[in-house]
C-alpha cells in the first residue's frame, strides 16, 4: 500500500502543529531533519527545484507553478503527445509509423515525475539520455576484445549544467520511503531520485536460432527488442524489465550481464561518489505480448516492446513510493499502456506540461482562441480506433478541465477525444 507519510504539501504535520510551507520553495538552508530527538543522519544535497532536465518550476499569477520549457523541450513533448495520441488499440497492432520517436521518450518521462500534486514529497524516476539519444544499444554476444569506450561515454551520467544535483542526491545513502524522513521530502535541497532508468535497445538476434547476423535480409527496424534496466535504490537492485517473450530472452539477459559488468564501475562522472549500481540483477519477463501477438489483426512485431517500455516506466513511477518489489501486473492492460492510470494519465500530464509551460513558441499556452482550439484538435484529437483510450480521456480531462460548457477550458475534452457515441 501507498506510504502514508506522503502528505501533499502546504502542510506537514509537526507534533501537534501544522507547519506552513510558502507554494512556492526558495533557496536557503534547512535544518536537519529530526524525528523524535534524533538526527536522520546526513540528507541535505544540493538545490532540487524540478526533475531533471527540467530547470525551474516558476510561479506565476495566481500561485500556479509553471515548468520553465525551452522551445527544442515543447518540439520534442508535442511530437510525442502527437504519437501517444495516434496509438490504435493493441488489437491492431501498430504500424511502424506509430512508435515513439527515440528522441522524445526519456523527455516525457521525466517529465511524469510532475503528475501528482505531491510531487515535492514524491521520490523520483530518473530516464537517462545522451543529448537527443533516449536509449542505448546493447551489443550481442560481444567478443573479449569489444571496445566498451563509445558505450561508456553514452552511458555515463555526467551533471554538466545540473551542478552537483544529481551526483549529489546519488551520492548519500537513500533514505527508505518506510521512514518519517519521507515527510521531509519536500525540501529542495532533500534527496529526491529512488528510480535510475536505461531504456535498451537489442538488435539482430535472429528470432530462429539466436544467431547474430548482421547481414540477415529478414531483419527490419521492426525486429528490434527494447528492455529497460531499472536500479532501485530502496532494494540496491537492478530490475532488468524485458517485456517480449520469445526464445531470445536468455540470450538478452545474458548481454545485459555483460553490459553492466563492464558499464557498471564507470556509470558515474565526477570525484566523491560512491555509489555504484548494484551487481545483481534481476530478470523479469512478461508473457501479455506474446497472449496479445496471437490475438492482433495486425502482426505485432517486437517492437511493441517499445510501448510496454513506456508503459512500465509510468506503472513504476505511479507505485514509487511502495516498499515492495516494483514489478507491474503480467496484464494486456499493463503492457499496451491502456489501463486508465498509465497512457491516458500520461497524456494528460504531458498535455499539462505543455499547457502550463513559459515558452514563448509554445502555442498551447495561447489562452482558449480559437486558432489554439484547432492547433490542439489538428495535432492530438485521440484516433477512434482506440476507444478506450478515448473513454479514459474524456473522463480525466473533464475533471481536469471542466465539466459543463461554461468553463472557459471545456474545449479541450471535445477536441481531444471526440465523443464518439
């Protein structure tokens, strides 16, 4: 169940007290946290005022905190709400036009660690990228003298712009979301970041044997498996997620293996960090696909892998502050992103996102014209072959943006997810 330490700011509970919280944290120095007398041990890190790689979260009128978005940030967002929206069912299968631009993904993600309105007080998922570079290739069967040196560089986390922020945060030992300490997480300079996160990517293994041929006619784009890796700092595990089943699983937990056992020691850039990712890894297979591959009008091919991808990633960041293993349901719902609390739950944050962003080229912010209208309609009007996700969709955004045609934001249901029935 859900920790019940995690209470939304203004107001925490001291003792018998409320302390106020100003909406709005500044910079300064906190003290260190106490819990009956005794000192929580060294928590402070440097200043977090929104996940990576986000810069700000900056109030405006009306005490409303706005995420501060460059217009290369709303280019690569809307591309993605774009593709979310265009998603058919899973019983169709989705053509190769309708996958998520590599570009965009880690982007978006990050970008979820704004969805609950306790988000100061949320641990966070952390979906590493390499400049445009979402996920990494992991070679295959690589003999002994395979030179590791590109990977490395692509892998490495550097802090560059962000400071010290995030070596700071990985560098203390993680406070367990079990502890009163997490009622202290709303401070910006406590340590936010549970969940490290690298998207994968596996290609030319030959579905027929396992054999690695680069040259095989048979292999497309289509054919690429994703996995994602994902280091639990409540647990100090790696959780190795591979959502396509097929006789090649072996062999792509065996390549992880390698992967981070010459990654592993050089993950971190910068003096003074001790942490490392653990040396245990976990596999964790699903079975959905290869149930819903059966059932499809459309071949599904492995790169669906890439949407269930997604779909975990949101499924992990909704359960962040669980204490148990966070490995989702072995669902259809789960793997194809459709239940109410994954895909559609992350459209409307990253519709939010953009809707609430600073950027000046960003035309969702043009108040409620009529040239925003049909801009958000002509762009991310929800496919009607996915009528779940439209059922989902008119339901959250209604509660989002209005209930009756009043509201001045009621628009954005009816050109979003058209009514369809």
């Amino acid at each position: 169940m859900a920790n019940p330490n995690n209470i939304d700011p203004p107001f925490l509970p001291v003792g018998n007290e409320q302390l106020f919280i100003p909406p709005h944290l500044t910079q300064q120095t906190y003290p260190l946290p106490v819990w009956d007398g005794v000192p929580l041990g060294p928590a402070l890190v440097p200043y977090w005022d929104a996940p990576l790689p986000f810069a700000e979260l900056e109030v405006r009128q009306g005490n409303t905190r706005k995420v501060n978005l460059n217009h290369a940030q709303c280019r690569r967002m809307e591309s993605f709400l774009e593709t979310l929206s265009l998603l058919p069912a899973s019983i169709f299968g989705p053509p190769a036009n309708f996958y998520f631009k590599e570009s965009t993904i880690s982007e978006a993600l990050n970008a979820y660690n704004l969805h609950a309105r306790s988000r100061e007080c949320q641990p966070w998922a952390f979906f590493h990228y390499r400049g445009l570079n979402s996920t990494i290739l992991v070679p295959h069967n690589p003999p002994a003298n395979f030179d590791w040196t590109d990977l490395r560089r692509r892998t490495v986390l550097r802090y560059g712009a962000t400071g010290g922020q995030l070596g700071g945060d990985l560098s203390e030992p993680w406070p367990s979301v079990t502890r009163p300490v997490n009622r202290w997480r709303f401070l910006p300079n406590y340590k936010h970041y549970r969940l490290m996160c690298w998207i994968h990517r596996h290609e030319h293994i030959r579905p027929e044997d396992g054999e690695d041929d680069e040259d095989d006619e048979d292999f497309t784009p289509e054919d690429v498996v994703y996995t994602m890796s994902v280091w639990d700092r409540e647990n100090d595990l790696i959780y190795f997620h591979d959502p396509w089943r097929d006789q090649n699983s072996a062999a792509r937990f065996a390549d992880i293996q390698t992967f981070w056992a010459n990654i592993r020691p050089y993950t971190y850039e910068g003096a003074g960090l001790p942490a490392v990712p653990p040396a245990n890894i976990r596999h964790v297979r699903y079975n959905s696909l290869g149930q819903m591959a059966a059932t499809t009008h459309n071949p599904m091919r492995p790169k669906f892998s890439q949407i269930s991808c997604v779909a975990i990633a949101v499924w992990l960041m909704n359960h962040i502050d669980y204490t148990t293993d966070l490995i989702p349901p072995d669902r259809p719902d789960i793997l194809d992103g459709s239940h109410p609390l994954l895909f559609p739950a992350l459209f409307l944050c990253t519709f939010r996102t953009l809707r609430e962003a600073l950027a000046a080229s960003n035309r969702l912010t043009s108040g409620n014209s009529q040239e925003t209208q049909d801009y958000v309609m002509g762009k991310f009007l929800i496919t009607p072959l996915n009528l779940d996700m439209v059922h989902h969709m008119r339901r959250i955004l209604r509660q989002a943006y209005g209930r009756n045609l009043a509201d001045p934001e009621s628009w954005i249901v009816s050109s979003i997810a058209w009514r369809l029935y």
